[in-house]
C-alpha cells in the first residue's frame, strides 16, 4: 500500500491540454481533466473518439505502439508528470493497473496468474503469495470458484471468471488507481453484473476509471462521467448531472441515443 | 413447396439454366491425382527400402553360420584377448611416453623454437643460396668466375640480413622458451653460417643434445616401468602366433565351403536353363555342365576343425600367460605419474584392467563351452546387427554389421551440432523478435534463412580447408592445453562436423522459434508489460514458456535436419568406424566417426547388388527413415498442441 494515502480533494490524475498522435494522425485534442480519488470515472463516446487512447496514456501502455506519442499537454500521476525520461515505468505500471476489454490471462495457472505480478517485483516468500493470492480472489469473488483448482489452467475458467481474475491479478500489486478498457464488451449480461458490483466494492479501496460503451453500465455504477467526440473532451462532471441535464447539446444527443 | 411438384431440370430457357459443360470435375481430377501420385510415390519408396532391406537378416544369419560352423568365431574368442591385450599396453605406452615428454617439455620447446627460427632464415635466403649452390656444382676445376660469386654472395648477404631483421613489425618468429643471450647467439650463428654449409647450427646441435639428454634423464628412473611394459607387451607373443596357425586352418575351411556352395548354386542354375532347353542338343550341353560343375567335395565341418579344437590346451596356456602377466604388471606399475595425462593414462588402464581381467577368464569356459553346430538365431541376427560393436566389411575374415558405432557417431555429431544450434538460433530469435528494432529484424531475419541457402558440400569445404585446420592449430597453442582433447589428433573430427551441422540448423531453428514466439498473442505481453514487468521479465516469464513448444518443435526440426545431413558429415568427420574412446571424457568430441548417413553414401556405390552389405546398409536406410520420421512426427504433435494451446 502507499504510505502517503491520497486524499479525495487531489485528483488522482490531473490532465492539461494533452495531445496525442498516431502516427501523423492526431486523435486526442486539447484534453483538459482531474480525475478524482477513490471514486469511478466513466469514460463515454462513440467509437473512434480517443477514450481508450486517453485511458492508455495513464500508464503508458501506449508505449508498446510504434508511432504514438504524446505531443503536447502533461498527464500526472500522484503529482507527477509521468512523461519525464527519468521516471521509473515498472514503478508506474505497478501503481496504475490496468484490466483489458478482452480478458488476456497468462497460459499458466490461476494461482501463477495472480501471483505474477508479485514475483516479478520480487516476492519470493510462499506464504505470503499465497495469502496475497487468496486475499485478491476472495476480493473479486472469485475464491469459493477456484479455490479447489488453484494449479489447473486459467483458461479452464469462463469468460465472466476469467476476466475477474484478470482484476485479481491486477489488484495484487497493490495499484492506487485501476484502468479498465470496456471491461465488459464481450461478456454476458449475468457476468456483466458481477463485475459491476465488484466495481462498487473496489472503489473504496482505488481510483477507477472505466472506459464503457454501455451507456446504462456508465450511468449505474459511476460518479463522474465524462463524455468525449472526435478527440475532444465535451463535457465532464458528475454522472447523474451528464444524464439528466447536461450543458451540451452533443453530450444530450449522445446521452439520449440519438448518435453513436 | 409450392403447389407444384419440382421439376427434375430447370426449363431450357430459364436463365437458372446452366450453360455448357463445367470444367470443376477436371481441375478436381488434377489436382487430385497431383496429391495421389505423391503419396503413391512415397509408398512406392517405402516399400522398396523394406523390400532391399527385408533380406539382409536371414543373409546375415546365413553368414554368422558358416562363421561359425567353420570355426572363425572360436578363434574370435581369443583374438578378442589379443587385441584387449594390444590396447591395454598401448595405453601403458602411452602414460610412458607422456611423462617422459612432459618432462622433456621445455628442451622440446626450445628446440622446435629455434627450427622455426632457422626454417624462416633459411626459406628466405633460399633462392640465393640455391643459385650458389648450382653454379659450385658446375663451375668444375677452373673454378667460379669470381664476379658471380660475389654478386651471389651479396645478394645472399643482403637476404638475410633482411631476414634476420624479421617480417616488418612482427619480427623474427618468438622463441618464450630461449634467453636473450642465447637468441643473439642463435641469430650470429646464422648470420656466420657458410652459405655452402648443410651443418647445423651449433647452437640447434647443443640443444637437440641437451633434450636426447634430458630424455634419457627423465627416462631413467622409469627403467622399471618400461621394462615391465616391454614385459606384458611380449607376453602376447604366444597366442599371437597360435591365432595366426589356427586362423589360416578355418579361413580355409570357410573358403572352401563358400566355393562348393557357389558351385551347388551354379549347378542349379545350369540344371534350371537345361529343363527349359528348346533344343535337345543345348540340353545335354547344359546338363554336361552341370555335371562338371561341382568340383568340390562337401566340407566336413567337424573333421576340418578338429585341429583347431585339438589345439584347444595350447589356448589356455597362452591364456593363462597373459593372465599371468597382468598380474605381473599391476604389481610392478608405479603407484603414479607425476604428469597428469600420464596419471589418467595410467589410471584409465587399472580401471580397464578389472574388465580384461574378467574378460580374460571368461575365454576358457567359453572355449569349452562353444560348438560348431549351434544354431544361430534369428533374434540373435538381429541383436547381432543392433549391438553390434563392429562394422566391419570387404574383409578377408569375417564382414560384422553392427550398427552401434554408427549410431554413436551421428549421435555425438548431434549433440554438438545442437548445443550449439540451440542456444545461437534460438538467442537470435529471441532478440529478434522481442529485442530488435523494425530495421534490425529486416536485416536479421534474411540473413539467418541465407545460410540455409548454402550448399552442404561448399560447408563441407570450408570445415575441411578452414575450419579444421584452424580448430588444430588453435588446438596446439599452450594457452589452450586445458581443453579437454586437445591438442587434436585427427583435423577431421566429430566436432569440426558438429559445428558444421549446427551452422546447418540454425536457421531451421531460427525461423521456426521466430514463427513460435511470433504467435503468442501480444495481449500476453501488454498484461505482463501493464503490470510492472521489466522487458527481460516478460519475455522470460510469459513469452517464452508460451512459445516453448513451438520452439521444443524447432529443435526437433533442426535435429531431423542433422541426423539426415550426409555430405559435411561424409567430408568432415574423419569416417573412422570406431565407437568412439569415452575415456577422453569430453575429449571425446574431437575424435574421428563415421554416421548412419555417411556410410550409406560412402559404401552403397562399391557394394556388388544384392550383397548382404548391399542389404545392409539398406536396413541402415529404414533405421535412418524411422529416426527422422519419428522426430519429425514428435515435431508436428508439438507444433499441433501449440497452435490450439490459444484457443
């Protein structure tokens, strides 16, 4: 756990006129927002429209991909600006965990899944992965399940499952915030649900921000919610303020589904 | 359906109709007997290789029969003490020889310092001084004309002072082991030295007397040694001879059997051609043939070998002498040799002594044992070929078709080819995949697969013109003498074709892991990358063991490709038939083999057809088929479970 436990009052994220380019193509314009601690951000907006993009900017996961860059703006992470050279990206990453929109376990066993991310900063002591592993399964609801099978494949488990333990594994490293990328697209409604509540339960605990399609999904579980369109951040402001009567005449349409 | 019944063919002017006649059955027909005449083919091989290869067994068995009922193998029984007895005094002389030269070291270091001295001096002042010596020879009694000789001598002259003063910026060749006083010595000599003049140095004389001197000094207190060696060398002497006697008895005898044989046959097939005769004339001429044909009384086994057996007494003597003298050996063998090859020597034969001795009183109750009229198996045929220590064809004796030496060579030669195809193939994989920017896998990835494009008989070349000679010469050098096997023996051994082979099968590796590690889905990468992972921590952690098989397949792949590679193994190896001295520990990589591959290749051009070695080697074919099959088969069901391991 971090010692110096944020408070509400600084945001998690704090993003200034951030630009963002594939390529030559600019997909993030001008984006200016503070995301809030321990509370749920809803991302909204049609496809194309650099919400992911935005999301993958927070850990620099965007790094993997040749030609994107970031040309102008600053994100910072606890107060910091995570662009500078000197920054440590393992350490970052650690803190800002991300769950993918199509669940990506290792092929390995479900306890090894968990534990990765532990021994890879160097946790060696048996007992306590195993009580780490347990603690992160019981926290997605996942223990009663797999509790008999810890050594078997995780990709024995459906998809509903698999994708909760991607968010065990990823809440084993003990991340302040939690990135999630249409955590949800490819899963059932029953599933869906799952996750949503274990959303709720988790934000108590960290700073989520949710990037959603499923507009009902926004509305349900988050406290803020901000809307994007072609690269540009519309409106933001609290979720049931965006839904019921937002100050934009796009964010309206959009809300309303009229487009998109 | 409607109303309407339907119709067994659409109406002639609905535009549903077909026009004309489809070509589909014909490309159909194509392609199909293209896939069917490849497979056709594939059996038509097998069945060939089964069909030439079937017969070898019971030929063979037909073979160790007369081998045995003609006596051969009862006096195999003791020739096999006589070359154990060989080698264990070999390996005395060798741990002799090795402590008196090791002690002898540096004097032999010095001397051969100063001939390459003398060999650089003396190549460069040559053509001068072979001029002088011409124009002597002819000159006769007036002598020479006195402007020539000195125009020789001065171009004598100058040669070698240029000589002495060495190649420009390397010098004269380095002599480590001499003082500087005596290089300067060495040097005045030569430059003294009467062009005309064939003598030595005084300096080389005195050198080559101080090492004949400490030979002779080290060797002394070795004199008990060497006589015990000279003493266990000559007790063979006996048997030697009676092997000799008795083995002309049985070669006779199985020649004379082999010849009635083949005149048993020849009647046959005169007999066979005079039943089918059109003419009454051409028949009694053929059946006169026949008659005369057989000129050769049937051998009686058992009275031609009663000499032999009679002499069975004189064997066990003989037998018991050279139990006798190992006894006498090991009590009198220094308890250990100052230099360590020489200690190895000498402890590689007491460990071999328990084994000969052993050996040595298994003879006699063997002897006893043996009968000419024993059946030999067929099980035991083939065990024989399976088992079997010895290659051994086109001999005057008996021809053995064993294949463990053969194996054993493909095997090292496998070994070394992999440990180094492994580690550099899949390393550059690896990098270049995971590590290498867009620009470095461009450039990579064409030239790895360009090896691929070399023919194996141009790296045959260059392993016997470059490789091996290097590997010897760098074997030579002290700073290298703590590798196991060198300095090396043979230039052509099974290392030089190992490093070869792996050249061979890298790229196999190479593209195959490339293709494996390829084919990890990226999503395993970004959640291992989004959780804190260094770059080597998510490739050694979740890429690789998810690529495993697929690069487990790639070795395979690349070891089907060095089992079944004929021409560098052929060219490189060195083609002893020998399984090869496990003794050398890791030294044993740089001996001389033969393979499965390269027998066939070297032997199956010189084999008369039909021959039981013709079959042989056909078995050796099936053998060799049924190796790469299965790695290959084991390959594919790797590759298999990797491709469905994702879904």
């Amino acid at each position: 756990m971090v010692s110096d436990s944020p408070s509400a009052a600084v945001p998690a994220i704090s993003i200034e006129n951030l630009r963002f380019q594939y390529g030559e193509k600019q997909v993030i314009h001008d984006v200016t927002l503070d995301i809030p601690s321990r509370e749920i951000t809803a991302f909204i907006g049609p496809s194309g429209c650099g919400k992911s993009t935005l999301l993958r900017c927070f850990n620099r996961i965007n790094d993997r991909i040749p030609g994107a860059r970031v040309t102008g703006g600053s994100i910072r992470v606890a107060g910091i600006d995570i662009a500078r050279p000197d920054l440590d990206l393992q350490t970052l990453r650690r803190r800002v965990g991300m769950v993918f929109q199509k669940w990506n376990p290792f092929p390995k066993s479900i306890f090894d899944n968990v534990a990765y991310g532990l021994r890879i900063h160097g946790e060696k002591d048996r007992s306590a992965l195993e009580e780490r592993v347990e603690y992160c399964l019981r926290r997605v609801a996942l223990w009663d399940d797999v509790k008999d099978r810890l050594k078997s494949s995780a990709f024995g488990l459906s998809g509903g499952q698999q994708q909760r333990l991607c968010i065990a594994r990823t809440i084993a490293t003990r991340p302040d915030i939690i990135l999630m990328d249409e955590p949800c697209s490819a899963l059932d409604p029953l599933s869906t649900l799952k996750i949503e509540e274990l959303l709720l339960e988790l934000k108590n605990d960290y700073t989520i921000v949710i990037v959603t399609h499923n507009l009902a999904q926004a509305s349900r579980c988050s406290d803020k919610t901000a809307f994007f369109f072609l690269g540009k951040l519309i409106e933001h402001g609290p979720t049931t303020k965006i839904f019921t009567k937002p100050d934009q005449q796009q964010t309206e349409s959009y809300v309303s589904g009229a487009f998109g | 359906m409607p109303d309407s019944p339907t119709p067994t063919s659409v109406p002639a002017d609905h535009p549903f109709r077909r026009k004309g006649r489809s070509t589909d059955g014909l490309f159909r027909a194509f392609f199909a007997g293209n896939a069917g005449l490849t497979i056709v083919i594939l059996v038509l091989i097998i069945v060939f290789l089964v069909r030439e290869g079937a017969g070898f067994f019971p030929d063979y068995r037909k073979e160790l029969v007369l081998y045995r009922k003609a006596g051969l193998e009862f006096v195999d029984l003791s020739r096999k003490d006589l070359t154990a007895h060989e080698q264990m005094s070999s390996l005395l002389n060798r741990a002799y020889y090795a402590q008196v030269n090791a002690a002898c070291r540096t004097e032999f270091q010095r001397s051969q310092e100063v001939s390459a001295v003398i060999s650089y001096v003396s190549d460069a002042v040559a053509p001068a001084q072979s001029a002088l010596e011409r124009v002597q020879e002819r000159a006769g009694e007036e002598g020479v004309p006195k402007e020539l000789q000195d125009s020789l001598s001065a171009k004598y002259k100058e040669l070698l002072a240029a000589a002495l003063a060495g190649k420009p910026g390397e010098g004269l060749p380095p002599t480590p082991h001499l003082s500087s006083e005596e290089r300067r010595q060495l040097l005045s000599e030569l430059e003294a030295r009467d062009p005309l003049s064939s003598d030595d140095p005084p300096l080389v004389v005195a050198l080559q007397e101080q090492l004949s001197a400490k030979q002779e000094q080290a060797s002394a207190p070795l004199a008990d040694f060497r006589a015990a060696i000279d003493a266990f060398a000559d007790a063979s002497l006996d048997l030697d001879t009676l092997v000799a006697e008795t083995g002309d008895t049985v070669k006779a005898t199985k020649e004379a059997a082999t010849l009635h044989e083949i005149e048993i046959e020849k009647r046959a097939t005169l007999l066979k051609a005079a039943a089918s005769a059109k003419t009454e004339e051409a028949k009694a001429q053929f059946e006169t043939e026949a008659r005369e044909s057989v000129t050769t009384e049937p051998v009686e086994f058992k009275t031609a070998l009663q000499p032999v057996l009679d002499r069975t007494p004189d064997f066990k003597a003989a037998n018991a002498a050279l139990a006798a003298a190992l006894a006498e050996v090991q009590r009198k063998l220094p308890a250990s040799l100052e230099d360590p090859k020489a200690g190895r020597y000498l402890s590689a034969f007491r460990k071999a002594a328990g084994e000969y001795e052993r050996e040595l009183s298994d003879t006699v109750p063997a002897m006893a044992a043996w009968k000419h009229d024993a059946p030999v198996g067929l099980g035991s045929t083939i065990m024989g070929f399976i088992t079997g220590r010895d290659w051994i064809t086109g001999g005057e004796w008996q021809d053995f078709y064993g294949i463990v030496p053969l194996f054993t060579g493909s095997l090292l030669i496998a070994v070394i080819a992999l440990s180094l195809a492994i580690p550099l193939g899949v390393g550059a994989a690896i990098y270049t995949n995971q590590l290498a920017g867009p620009g470095e896998q461009k450039f990579i990835k064409p030239t790895i697969e360009f090896l691929q494009a070399i023919p194996s008989v141009v790296l045959g070349f260059l392993g016997i013109a470059v490789l091996g000679t290097i590997l010897q010469e760098t074997s030579m050098k002290d700073a290298f003498s703590w590798v196991p096997g060198f300095p090396i023996q043979q230039r052509l051994n099974m290392f030089t074709a190992g490093c070869l082979l792996g050249l061979m099968a890298i790229p196999t590796i190479f593209s195959l892991s490339e293709d494996a590690l390829n084919n990890v889905p990226s999503a395993f990468a970004e959640a291992s990358d989004a959780l804190g992972a260094s770059k080597l921590q998510t490739i050694f952690r979740v890429v690789l063991p998810a690529a495993i098989s697929g690069i487990l397949a790639a070795v395979l792949l690349g070891l089907g490709r060095v089992i079944g590679e004929t021409m560098v193994v052929l060219l490189v190896a060195g083609n002893r038939i020998e399984i090869p001295d496990f003794t050398e520990g890791l030294g044993v990589f740089f001996q001389p083999a033969h393979t499965l591959t390269g027998i066939i290749a070297q032997e199956l051009g010189e084999v008369p057809f039909g021959s039981v070695h013709y079959r042989a080697l056909f078995v050796v074919g099936m053998i060799l088929f049924a190796i790469v099959l299965s790695i290959n088969w084991t390959a594919q069901r790797l590759l298999h479970k990797f491709r469905i391991g994702h879904d």
